[in-house]
C-alpha cells in the first residue's frame, strides 16, 4: 500500500521536483556510481564509487562554474573493482568542455 501511495505521490510532482526528490534518495542510500573520461574518443580515466557529480558555485556570487567535482577512486586498470593498489579515494573534477559519462557501475 504504501508503495502505491508514494508512486501517486511522486507522479503529481513536476519533474524538476521528481529530480529532487530522486537525488535526495539517492543522497540517502547512497550511489555505486562511475565516472568514465574520454580524450579524443579513447577512455583515459575512470573514477569508482562516485556517489554524485556536484556544480561548483562562486564563493561571492553563488554562480555555477563550468566544471562539477566529486571523490572517487581511480581504476587504473579500468576493470570496475577497487583493487589494493587503488584504495585511497580522490577528489577529481570535470568540466563542461570535457567527455565524460556519470553511470551505475555494471558489477556488483
């Protein structure tokens, strides 16, 4: 029943207000996320257990800055698992002039 009911609740919602309430789910019960970039249409980084992409805002101005940034951690090998040489978590940033795709990571 209450499935039901938060299925109802959420199709009334615009969708930038759906958007909100799906990333605050998602804040919530976190995200195992990847990040992949790509350089002349080769992959050169991939980040894992990214939990979201966030836009930098000005300090002064609260603007948003052309790039988001997030921590993760490198998969060198790019074979989606934290291996042992691979286990401190980074901060990264992307900006808008760069490739890259923001995805659920396909192994458990």
């Amino acid at each position: 029943m209450i499935p039901l009911a938060l299925s109802a609740l959420f199709l009334g919602c615009t969708q930038e207000q759906q958007n909100k309430l799906g990333r605050t789910i998602q804040n919530y019960t976190g995200v195992n996320g990847v990040v992949d970039i790509y350089s002349g249409g080769k992959l050169v980084m991939r980040f894992l257990k990214v939990d979201k992409l966030t836009t930098a805002h000005g300090t002064d101005d609260n603007k948003p800055r052309p790039y988001r940034f997030a921590y993760g951690y490198i998969d060198k090998n790019f074979n989606y698992k934290v291996d042992p040489d691979e286990k401190k978590k980074v901060y990264f940033e992307v900006t808008n002039y760069e490739t890259y795709i923001f995805y659920e990571n396909p192994l458990p």
